[in-house]
C-alpha cells in the first residue's frame, strides 16, 4: 500500500505542476552544507528533493542516506536515485528495506553511468540487469514505494526511446524524470512522450551558468544536448549575466515544456540553490 504523498498529489492535480530539485549529495562525509542547501531549497517552495546516485560514476554519498537524513532532519520528501551499476540485487534488496523503514516513498531506478576510466582498476560495474529490469524486480517486492525512471528526450532515436519508456511503464514505473531540455529536439521528444506515456513526465531544467558550462555540457555529458543559439547567447557573458541567463533560459523552457508536464525537474549547477530558488520563483510568477 503506497502511502499518501502531497508531492504525489500534486502531480496528478492538473492546475498544480510541483517542483523537485535535484541536489547532489557530499563527495565526502560532510554533510552540513547540502543539509543548508536543502533547508534554502525547502523555504522558497521545493516540493521534493531528489539526489542522485554519484553521477558520472564520481564517488558521494549514497544518495538514499542522504535522502533519509533530508527526512528525518528537515521532514522533507525525497527521491533518492538507485542504479544498476553497483549493487547486486541482494545489495538492492537490503538498502530498499532499510528506505521503506526510513520512511521513504520514492526512489528513480535508473541504468547508471558507467565507472570513470580512472578508477577502472580498482572498481567494475556491477550491472546485474538494466533499469527496465531493475523497476520490475523491486515492484515485484510490493514495498511501498513509487518508482520513476528516467527519460531521455534528447536521443537521437527517440523511437526507440519511447519503447523502453513504455517498457519500463510496464514495468512498474509511475513517472519519468526527463533529461533537460534545451534544445528544439527536445522540445519536440517530449511533445511526442506525452501522447505515448501514461506516467506523469517531470520535465528536466538544468540551468547553464555560463557558455564554458554549456559547451562542456553538449560534449562531454551524456543525454544532453544544448541548441547552438543558447550557447551563442552566454558569449562574454561574466557570472553575473550568467546567471540572469540562465534564470532567463530557465523560465522560458518551464513555459515551453508547460502543455505536457506535471511537474518540473530541477537541476542545481554547482550548489547554486539560491539561483535555483530564483527560478522557481520566475516559473511560479510566470516572470
């Protein structure tokens, strides 16, 4: 039985479109200053915070600790993300008990990046099974959680895509979190995932601070892909029109992607939450 969430809640109300941050936990054991950034993030109207699951393959901390501590200290809700990269489904298992007896509600299952080229001669990826696979074992479990995935709108093969999307609904999946979108190609993926996707779509904001920010983006992250007219936009820009920008850019995809979400996906660049609070804001205000 899954418990009452007003994050939930929110998403299937069609007049409201909630806000879920993304805020990357510690790359060590010092917690206070993501706990001070959550704290920010709660007082300007974030709904939920989601932490992912060491990004890029770089070494944080576990992002379900994380997300029970968001709870337990702030009695916030949380989406902590879990990947097949380096766990074993007895690992899965065990963290997933100890979430639910935490109080967690919500967990994205996700593939996972694969492990950096410098640290391959100490770690390997686990890769047990893939996120469709994943979703279907934990739903089996009947524990009480909702389980999302990702959704990456910005393939170049969005049928194929939408396939695994509808795989992974099958699965068990209640919602997508999408990549960002930034561009016309993924404005358009994600027009064509709300005519073919049951789950409620959480469309993906990730603010660019800067034009070296934006072209380290398209090259080197995978699932992201940046229109050269946003790029040309932040030439000479210092940090400070970076980030009116990047509020400006922001805004205006929240308005773009606003026929076809139920909520909005944040993402925080460089543990700027007071910039992310400005664009929760803008969104809210329609500004």
């Amino acid at each position: 039985m899954e418990k009452k969430s007003k994050f939930w809640d929110s998403l299937c109300d069609p007049a409201l479109r909630p806000f879920a941050v993304e805020l990357d936990s510690p790359a060590g054991p010092e917690a206070a200053a993501f706990l001070a950034g959550a704290r920010e993030l709660q007082a300007h109207g974030a709904d939920l915070i989601t932490v992912a699951d060491c990004p890029m393959g770089r070494v944080r901390a576990d992002a379900g600790i994380m997300a029970c501590k968001l709870r337990r200290e702030l009695g916030m809700e949380t989406l902590p993300h879990m990947s097949c990269r380096d766990r074993n489904w007895i690992a899965v298992q065990s963290l997933l008990f100890g979430f639910v007896a935490e109080g967690i509600e919500n967990m994205l299952l996700v593939t996972g990046d694969p492990v950096p080229p410098e640290y391959r001669e100490e770690a390997h990826g686990v890769y047990h099974f893939n996120s469709r696979e994943l979703i279907s074992r934990v739903r089996g479990l009947d524990l009480p959680l909702r389980l999302f995935a990702a959704l990456n709108v910005n393939a170049r093969n969005f049928e194929v895509e939408l396939k695994l999307a509808q795989q992974k609904e099958e699965s068990g999946a209640v919602g997508f979190l999408t990549q960002p979108v930034l561009s016309r190609r993924g404005l358009e993926n994600l027009r064509l995932a709300r005519e073919a996707l049951n789950g409620k779509l959480l469309g993906g904001i990730m603010p660019i601070v800067s034009r070296r920010n934006a072209i380290f983006l398209q090259r080197e992250v995978h699932g992201v892909v940046v229109d050269d007219s946003l790029i040309a936009r932040y030439e000479g820009a210092d940090r400070a029109r970076g980030e009116t920008l990047a509020l400006e850019i922001s805004a205006e995809a929240a308005r773009a992607m606003r026929p076809w979400v139920d909520g909005y996906y944040l993402m925080t660049p460089f543990g700027r939450t007071a910039l992310v609070c400005r664009i929760m804001e803008a969104i809210r205000t329609g500004s």
